[in-house]
C-alpha cells in the first residue's frame, strides 16, 4: 500500500473515532444532565476512557495523529481528520472539560440514586430495634 492510500485510510479511521468519540461525549452530558442510566451510557463512557487512556499513554497526543506524522515525514501539525484543522487542534481542550463535568455529573446521579435506594431499603425494613 503506497503513503498516499495509507494516509487516506487513516484519516478516514481517524474521522470516524473522532465522530463516535464525539457522540459518546454527548451522550454523556445527556445522561448526566437528564439522569438516564443504561447501556448505551456505559458504551460511552468506555469508549471515552479508552480515549483517555490512549492520549495519557502517548503523552496528550493521539496515537492515529503520531502515525499521520510518521508517515507524512513531519513533525509537527498534520491533517489527520477528514474535519476542518481548527477541530483536530483544539479537540483535546475543547472536549476534555465537557467528559469531566459530563463523567461528574454521571457520577453524582449515580451517588444519588444509590442514597435513594438505600434509604428506600431502610424504610421496608422498618425501625431498627436491635438496640
């Protein structure tokens, strides 16, 4: 396979990460703002994690951006995305505040709902008379 297909294929992998990343990060503010559990939101959040994990272990950048370069013979910024260039520059700062309040937010319904059944438990239970 020549650089140029190479190139081709990885910005289109690259492109539809990007889309389902972006969707997933969505997704999460959703849930988090509307309360919503389920499936769909634990998708989310594995593929925001794997994300995460990914740009933490290749030091904040994309390892599919990396590759772009090497193949290009560059190093510094390339088009990797088929998106505009100010997207690709600015993804990780625009969208790392939105997973963390979207995550936080998840993560306080989640903390709710579980007081909730708690004390829902407590109240079939009746009183405590073993003191």
């Amino acid at each position: 396979m020549d650089t140029d297909t190479a190139l081709f294929w990885l910005k289109l992998v690259h492109t539809l990460i990007t889309l389902t990343n972006m969707a997933a990060l969505g997704y999460i503010l959703y849930c988090g703002l509307t309360g919503r559990f389920g499936a769909w939101l634990n998708v989310a959040l594995v593929l925001i994690a794997v994300e995460g994990a990914a740009l933490v272990a290749f030091g904040l950048n994309c390892p599919l951006q990396l590759w772009a370069r090497a193949l290009k013979g560059v190093d510094g910024a390339t088009d990797d995305l088929f998106l505009p260039d100010w997207i690709g520059a600015n993804i990780v700062q625009v969208s790392t505040p939105f997973a963390l309040v979207g995550i936080g937010l998840v993560l306080r319904n989640h903390l709710a709902r579980r007081k909730l059944a708690s004390a829902q438990q407590s109240r079939k239970r009746g009183p405590d008379t073993s003191s």
